[in-house]
C-alpha cells in the first residue's frame, strides 16, 4: 500500500468472531507480489446472503454470477472468494469461463454447492483472470480457515487502498444479543450506484433473505448510495451481507438490528471517502429546503462530483461561486433569490447574493480542516439530502495516471 490518508482512523478496529464464519488469505500473485490478493470465507450451513449489486451496463462476470444466485437456498454452507488486482471485467467469454472454473474448486474444496459461492474481483479491467492462480491456493486456504482473521481479510481485498477499512456493532436486541462485522475495499472509481466498492458484512443474527434483502438495500441507498470520490461507477461493485444464523437471535423487524447494521454500513462507507485516492479533506454536503428529495439528492450530487467544487476545497479557497454553479447545473428546481449557503457554522450567501456577515476570513478558516461541511438551503421546500465525499488533488491524477505500471 501507499502513504496511508491522513484522513485515516488511528488503525484496524478489533473486530469480533462471528459464530458461523472462517476466513483465511493468501497470495496468488494475480498481481501482488508482497501481499495477501485472495480472500476465502466459509459461512456454515443455514446462512442467508443477501446483496446489491453496481448497475452498471459493463459490469464484470463476477457480479453477474453473483446476481444469478443471490436468492439461492440457505440450507446448505456457502461461501465467497474475492481477488484483488485483477476486475475479470470486460475479458468476453473468458469472464465466466473463469468465475466457474473458480467456483467450481471452491465449491468442492469447501463442500458447499456451486450456487452458493459467490465470487468479486477487484483491480484492472481487460485482463484475463489468471484463475489457475487462484485455484492453486484453495487447499491452503481451506486448511487455514479462522474465526479471527478480519484485519487480514480486508488487507487481502485492497487496491489503491491506504488501509484495510473494518467496523463491527454488537447489539442486545429483546430476543438477545448479536454481532454484526463489516469489512470493505474502495478508494477510486467511486459514485453512487449501488454499492460503489466491495462490501462484506457479516452477522450471527437469524433473519429470512427477503428480509434481509430488504434490509440491505434499503440502507444501502442511505450510505454506500451517498459517497462519491471521482464520479465513476466500478464495472465490480459489490456489496454482499451473511447472516449465520448461529445465535439463534431471530431479528426480523428489529429496530435495534436495523439501527447497528446502518451504523457498520456508514462507517465503512465514511471510510472509503477518507480513502479517496489523493484525499486530505473529509467533506459532508447537506441539502435541505428542495421541493423534493430526489431534487436534494440531485444538488448534493451535482455539489459532491463537481471537479471545481472539490479542487476549490484542496486548495482551501472558500470560493461559495462553485456552489451556486453546481446547484444551478444539477437539474433541480432552484430559485436564485432563495438560496443559502453555509460553511460549516457559517453564513455564506442568502437572497441571490452573499450574505452581509460574512467573512472571506471565516470561509477560509473552514477550508483550513481536514472536515468540511456544506449546507445548501433552496428555499423550496422540505426535500433533503446528504452525501459525503473528499477534494481532489494531484495525488488522484498521480495514482491514476500509473495504475497500470
């Protein structure tokens, strides 16, 4: 990995076990020579999985197979294997052939049905998956299998990651306590639209897929759904969540599962954007005062993907000119007169012009943290909206420009 982000937490937080999981990695040299590249996880018997998935119209075999078994039967193990540096994107036939030839071996060296592995990989698109790679380290991995080894696995799935991103809540729900454990990959090729990055999060509760399902998606669309770096969509996105079962906890319709699964999904999510490939800011963009939420959501996206907006905020220029840019291109009904904008605790502009209070000395004073907060007021209606992202820097152009190399 490069330099760590100095937008990092102070490091990988101590996850738990979760009862019905084991993991082990391993280095293939798919690309890396001096890491962990391959993840396996064995979930026992009884396990629902449930996933989204990117929409995107190029996405890799990978997911489409991924797509293909999500409802399969729970009564069986499962399992799923992930790779990094290479996409298995846009490879042709040669995609799937790889991704059965893979869940094939996984399939008879975990003992579990072939539709009930699930595969992601992660790195350069257009490459053949070199999966004999892969396939040579099933039996070691197999023999490795640990309950403790979450750290290892979220190194495991990096790219152009900083640091392996994990996060865990466990929670006492009326019918008795349960765990949930969260890890993630992403760093670039990141904007809303599904998943945008790799997710696996796993539970010992026991919940139906559907609803599960519904759990999932629709907390996805309330964090993963609200994080952008550069604006583009991964051909990989994946984001899959296990639950085991092996409390016995049933947490169908239980507010404080439902409240603990959100908390992992948006720290995970909040750590892929302090990961943004060149990030030195943290930024939250608020929208409120829209006639719609759909119309906030399009002015926080407009705002949070905004190459000015973002290289304005690396520079520490308070330049308020760039909001009302992307606020007047997003699409949105918007009144110019109505308008308000914040920096953090303060007033910008009001009225279709800047505010009399304000300061070119109090603007700059926010830029100069490492967390910035936008707030858009339109005056409108009760529509709102957040989503969160970083600036941009020479570091992006610079990890982009010799990805391949």
């Amino acid at each position: 990995m490069t330099a760590k982000s100095p937008l990092a937490p102070a490091g990988f937080p101590p996850l738990p076990p979760v009862a019905g999981v084991r993991m082990a990695v391993a280095n293939a040299g798919v690309k890396y020579k001096d890491r962990p590249d391959v993840l396996l996880a064995v979930l026992d018997p009884g396990t629902t999985v449930a996933g989204v998935f990117t929409r995107s119209s190029t996405r890799s075999a990978a997911v489409l197979d991924c797509q293909d078994k999500i409802g399969t039967d729970a009564d069986t193990g499962a399992a799923i294997l992930v790779n990094s540096g290479n996409a298995n994107a846009f490879t042709g036939g040669l995609g799937q052939a790889s991704v059965d030839a893979i869940t094939h071996a996984v399939a008879g060296a975990c003992d579990v049905p072939q539709d009930r592995v699930f595969t992601s990989s992660t790195g350069v698109i257009g490459e053949p998956l070199p999966h004999d790679k892969i396939i040579a380290t099933l039996d070691a991995l197999h023999a490795d299998l640990s309950t403790d080894r979450f750290e290892d696995a979220a190194t495991a799935i990096c790219t152009t990651d900083t640091f392996p991103k994990g996060s865990h809540r466990s929670v006492d729900t009326p019918s008795g306590p349960v765990t949930i454990c969260g890890i993630a990959k992403g760093s670039g090729m990141i904007a809303p639209d599904m998943a945008t990055m790799l997710v696996y999060i796993f539970t010992d509760a026991k919940i139906a897929r559907a609803d599960l399902q519904k759990s999932v998606s629709v907390l996805n669309n309330k964090t993963f759904n609200c994080i952008t770096v550069d604006s583009d969509t991964s051909t990989s996105d994946t984001l899959l969540c296990a639950a085991t079962g092996a409390s016995g906890v049933d947490v169908t319709g239980s507010s404080d599962f439902q409240t603990a699964l959100h908390a992992v999904m948006l720290d995970l999510a909040h750590q892929v954007v302090r990961d943004g490939e060149g990030a030195t800011k943290f930024i939250e963009v608020s929208v409120k005062g829209a006639k719609t939420d759909e119309d906030a959501r399009k002015v926080a996206g407009a705002i949070a993907n905004s190459p000015l907006v973002k290289t304005a905020i690396a520079g520490e220029d308070p330049n308020w000119g760039r909001i009302v840019m992307a606020v007047g291109k997003s699409g949105a009904a918007a009144d110019r007169d109505r308008l308000s904008i914040w920096f953090g605790d303060t007033l910008v502009a009001e009225k279709g012009w800047v505010a009399e209070s304000y300061s070119e000395d109090a603007g700059q004073a926010h830029m100069k943290q490492d967390e910035i907060s936008l707030c858009v007021d339109l005056g409108l209606g009760d529509g709102t909206a957040t989503m969160w992202t970083c600036d941009l820097t020479h570091g992006y152009i610079s990890i982009n420009a010799d990805y391949r190399s």
